[in-house]
C-alpha cells in the first residue's frame, strides 16, 4: 500500500485530491493512511466496515470535487506523470473520457497491455458506439477503470454509480454506464498505470472466486439501454456467446492447471462444459467465422463433444509448452 501512496503523492501534477477509503481492513492500512494524513493535506480517509469495492469507490465519488476522476488500486502503483498526462491530454482533447495502456508487473517483469489499435485517437458521437460499445460487450481487454479518468460533471449528472451487486464484473458495468452517456473518447498511447500481479495469483483466486460462474452471471446480465439500441439483441447475443466460450476456455486452463484436486478438477470442468448456458453461447459462437490455433481448434472440438480426457490432455499439452517457450 505505501508504495501506491507514495506513487500519488509523488506525481508532477500538484492539484490534486486523493480520497482513500478505507474498506474495513484488518492489517495495518489504516495507521499507515493516517500517518500520511497528517503530512499532505491533500489526503482524504474515510472508513467504513468491509462493504466491497464497489461500495468504496461509490462514496468516494460522492466525496470528490476534482474535474476529473481516477482509480486507483491499493495494491498497484502509477508513474510520477500518470494524472499530468492523462488530464493534459483530456483537456487538449475536451474529451470525457480518456483511455490509457497499462503495464503489469509480475516477479520484477513489466508487460505492457495495448487497449486497442486506436492509438492517440479521438472518437465522437456514433463512433463510440460503433466502435467501443461492441468491443465492451466481446472482449475483457476495455474493462478495467484504473487506465482511465472520467469527467466528474458525466458521472454525477447521470448518476452513475458501481453495481453493488456483483461480485466481480463491477468495472466493466460502471464503464458501459459511462460509455451510454459521453460524446467523446480519446486514447493515449502510454502506460502509466501498473498493475501488480503475483506469481500464481489466478491459481490461488481460482480457490476464493467462482469465474465461472461470474462469466455466466456476466452473459446474463442486462446491458444498459443504449447498448441494446444502437446494437441490437441478436448482435449482442452473438457478442456475449463469443465471450463466454473465450473465458470457458481460459477457465478450463485455470481450472485444469490449478492446485485443486483431481476429483475437484474433474467436476469443474464437467459444471462447465454440461452447463445449458454454455450449450446456448456455443450456438451463437459458431456464427463467428474466428480463425483458431490448433490448441483452441481441439479445445473446442473437447468442449463440444464434453470430453473430460480430451480437456485434460489439451490443457497438460498447453502447459507443456508455455514451460518449453519460458527456458
């Protein structure tokens, strides 16, 4: 946590206010927030008992007053010129939503992440939802809101809020909200935002979070009005089947590779593959003319006709060679 405080505090652009909230942690968060309370008065804490992030970062948006908005993860860390770059840019622009790369740390390794191929580009009116709306609802790689800064005056006029309801998937919501009621985007090619990951984090998730059952919750869920009338309900059904059997097949990979036992593996992987909501998604799937590796040509193959072994002996192949390519 101290350095993501340092990193904010740190940063080229002075004008700034930093809410932290303070989601009834049990460590030692709160006395380390308070001791830099009492160094920068730009600092604002908040406590409150454990709600969930969602409930954090909502009262952080009823608390703050800056003309534009960031998040910022506890656990990562932004670039001295992160919030100078971003908001210079949004400013240049006049847009109300500025969009950045981002990079992810893992073992002292960076990695950067390209959003999309629209580098430093600004995108109006019915471009955001000709382009943007359709590549929320197929793809993960727009949902994060810490690459981004939003203009205050869009969320507080349209109330728009964090689903409190979801246990994960809060991200992606909040953004289609912001996407339903802005006129202009821009992107920046730049990485200011890092993320820290830790080795094995999705193995040891994978015994707390249910993805699955979040990718399912996730087809399911309704899209904000706007989403559905400018794309249409076939098209979006499409675009949630392609996206549902991309993260069944990530998550048989998880599932398949973690440290669960063999018995738990083994009926995991058959919850997903017999689930009916996959058996519809892989119907709108197949109207998608997508050309597959080998290994996601198989997997596929496994997924539609439930083969257990089949599943098992892609995913041991996979990591045999993710292993091969890392020596």
């Amino acid at each position: 946590m101290e350095k993501c405080i340092k990193s904010l505090l740190s940063q080229t652009m002075k004008d700034c206010e930093f809410i932290f909230v303070n989601d009834g942690s049990k460590d030692n968060s709160r006395r380390i927030l308070e001791s830099y309370c009492d160094k920068d008065p730009r600092i604002k804490l908040f406590n409150q008992r454990n709600s969930g992030v969602s409930e954090a970062r909502n009262r952080g948006l009823k608390i703050a007053r800056g003309e534009y908005i960031g998040f910022v993860d506890s656990d990562d860390y932004v670039k001295e010129d992160f919030i100078e770059t971003l908001y210079s840019h949004a400013k240049k622009m006049d847009c109300e939503l500025i969009v950045s790369n981002y990079e992810t740390e893992r073992d002292g390794k960076r990695t950067i992440t390209t959003i999309n191929n629209h580098k430093n580009k600004v995108m109006i009116g019915d471009m955001i939802g000709q382009y943007m709306m359709p590549e929320m609802v197929k793809t993960d790689k727009f949902n994060s809101v810490c690459n981004k800064l939003f203009k205050r005056q869009v969320i507080t006029e349209h109330h728009i809020r964090f689903p409190k309801q979801m246990a994960l998937g809060e991200d992606a919501m909040f953004n289609m909200l912001v996407l339903s009621q802005i006129n202009i985007l821009s992107f920046i090619d730049y990485s200011g935002y890092i993320y820290t990951e830790r080795e094995g984090s999705a193995t040891r998730n994978v015994l707390v979070h249910d993805y699955f059952q979040n990718a399912i919750e996730k087809f399911r869920e309704p899209l904000p009005d706007k989403f559905v009338q400018l794309l249409g309900e076939d098209e979006i059904h499409k675009m949630k089947s392609y996206k549902l059997i991309k993260a069944v097949m990530t998550n048989i990979y998880i599932y398949a590779t973690s440290q669960l036992s063999f018995r738990e593996k083994y009926q995991y992987l058959q919850k997903m593959i017999k689930h009916p909501t996959v058996k519809l998604a892989l119907e709108g799937y197949e109207k998608y003319n997508e050309t597959l590796g080998r290994y996601e040509q198989f997997l596929l193959q496994m997924i539609r006709k439930k083969s257990i072994l089949g599943l098992f002996l892609a995913t041991n192949y996979s990591q045999i060679r993710n292993r091969r390519n890392c020596l």
